[in-house]
C-alpha cells in the first residue's frame, strides 16, 4: 500500500490505479465497520484508495475536533492489511491551504435533524467529500448505512450537479448487543456502554410496531420512546424518508421506503443510528382496514 500526503501526489497516483476504483473516506480510529466498508469495496473494484482525514469543517464549536480519536499507525496498518491499494492522509493545511474560501451549501436537507443539532456540519461533509471525490477521480464511493443523513446529502448533491461516484452503502455493522460500530464510542464509560443498545432497541421497538401493522408515525415514534431509559436520554426519533429526509406522517402512504432514525445521549457523547421500516406491512395493513371499511 503506497500511503501519500497531497492532493497532487494522490490524483496521480489513482490515475496510474486499475478501474473500476473504489474510494472509502475516514476519519481514522478505524473499527470493524470501517473495515466492511473496504471489503466491499475490494470486492467491487479493482483498485482501493482509502482516505484518512479529520476534518474540521465538519466540527462545530462545541463538537470534539480536538479529542477526536486519532490513531493513524494502527489505522495504516489495518488498511494495508485490509487491501487497500492507496491511502491519502492529508493535514489541514493541504487540504484547506491558505486562501481557501469555497464551501457546498446542500441546502434544506442539511438543516434536519443532525443538521439542526449540528449546524454547518453537512456543509463540512459535501466541502470536503466534493474535494476527496476530484482528486480521487474514483467510479464508487462507499459509506456506512448507520449515517443515513449523511448519505442522503452526498447523493443529492451529487445529483444536483450531475457528477460521480456512485454511492454504495454498506450495512451497518454492529456489536453483539446491537449497538452500531462507531469510532465515537471509545469515549463511553463502562455504565454509559452498558446502556448504549438502548437507541437500537428504540429503533426495533419502531420497526416491531410496524411489522404489527402500524403505519402513524406518532405512534411508532411513541413505541420507540417506550424503550428509551436512564441514563440514555432522546436527543431524536422520527421516521423519515431515507432520500429527502422529511417526516413521513404515515408510512402507508409514503411510496417504497421509509426508515426509522434515532439519536441520544450518554453522558457528553451522542450516538446516532437508523433501521428501515417494513413499508409493506403497514401498507398491507391499512389494505385490510380499506377493505373492511369498504
């Protein structure tokens, strides 16, 4: 694996890499979710390039720029091993060098949820996902299902400006308890970890509801909210339609697709994670009701 610091060295480099070429952007502190990420990315393409970079424009004031987990040798050493062809690890400097001042505004969908909580953080994302695209030049880029809101801004605006790469999700991958892999929760203490499933049970506690027929978005998010105990505290939880991200009312009338998104709080750390929802069985639920109605 050949490992380079600047944009120009990396476009070069992934010019001279076999196609299809994959990219998978990280910000370190890898974990097996990450590394899934690459195994499908090995499996489609025929060449890898990983990206590691922590990027500030993603942090807001009172987010953990600082304190993000950062452990770049072990990081290298696991891509190496995972296959990756080419890694670019970037500094700030390169990647946002002085005079620096374009920024991607991805617009309404970027100021929901984690954009609420979050303000500018989308903006960050699609900034420095759009300048990892270009000097990539890659045909597919591959992130995690568990940032559902993040997917669905890159997707938009890589259709609003009618460029690649193809977006490949990858499902979430989880521990044993049901908690989604994330780099942020090396930061929980050992009672917060204990409570941590908690949001994922929320979810299924969602889901189940639907699966019975339910199809009111109150009252599944009310099922979700049943699950939710100290010390884990709601920061949200809706349904949503996993490519625009507007509230859907009612799940039976909400076309192909809809998901249930959650998010909490334990202690000073906040965990994020989604399921999808059964469409189908709500729908074929409010069928029956129709048709005894009828």
């Amino acid at each position: 694996m050949q490992t380079l610091r600047t944009a120009a060295e990396a476009a070069q480099a992934a010019r001279r890499l076999a196609r299809p070429l994959a990219l998978v952007p990280t910000m370190g502190a890898l974990h097996p979710g990450h590394l899934a990420l690459v195994a499908s990315a090995r499996r489609d393409g025929a060449a890898v390039m990983a990206t590691i970079f922590v990027n500030p424009l993603q942090f807001g004031p009172t987010d953990d720029f600082a304190r993000y987990p950062r452990a770049f040798a072990d990081d290298e050493r696991q891509l190496a091993a995972a296959g990756v062809d080419l890694l670019f690890a970037p500094g700030v400097e390169e990647m946002y060098p002085a005079g620096f001042d374009s920024s991607i505004d991805p617009g309404a969908i970027a100021t929901r949820y984690e954009g609420a909580i979050r303000p500018g953080h989308f903006r960050g994302v699609a900034t420095v996902c759009m300048k990892l695209f270009g000097i990539a030049g890659a045909d597919r880029a591959y992130f995690g299902a568990k940032d559902a809101q993040q997917v669905a801004v890159l997707q938009q605006v890589l259709r609003d400006f009618a460029i690649g790469p193809e977006i490949v999700v990858v499902p979430t991958v989880r521990e044993d308890d049901g908690l989604a892999r994330s780099s942020r929760n090396v930061y929980l203490t050992p009672a917060e970890r204990a409570a941590a499933p908690g949001l994922y049970h929320a979810l299924q506690g969602m889901a189940d509801a639907v699966e019975r027929g339910e199809s009111n978005r109150d009252r599944i998010v009310a099922a979700g909210r049943a699950r939710i105990h100290t010390p884990l505290r709601e920061a949200y939880l809706d349904v949503v339609d996993p490519v625009t991200f507007e509230l859907v009312p009612d799940i039976a009338t909400a076309g192909s697709a809809a998901i249930a998104i959650g998010s909490g709080w334990l202690g000073s750390t906040r965990l994020i994670d989604n399921v999808p929802l059964n469409v189908a069985a709500a729908v074929a639920h409010d069928g029956i009701h129709e048709s005894v109605a009828g």
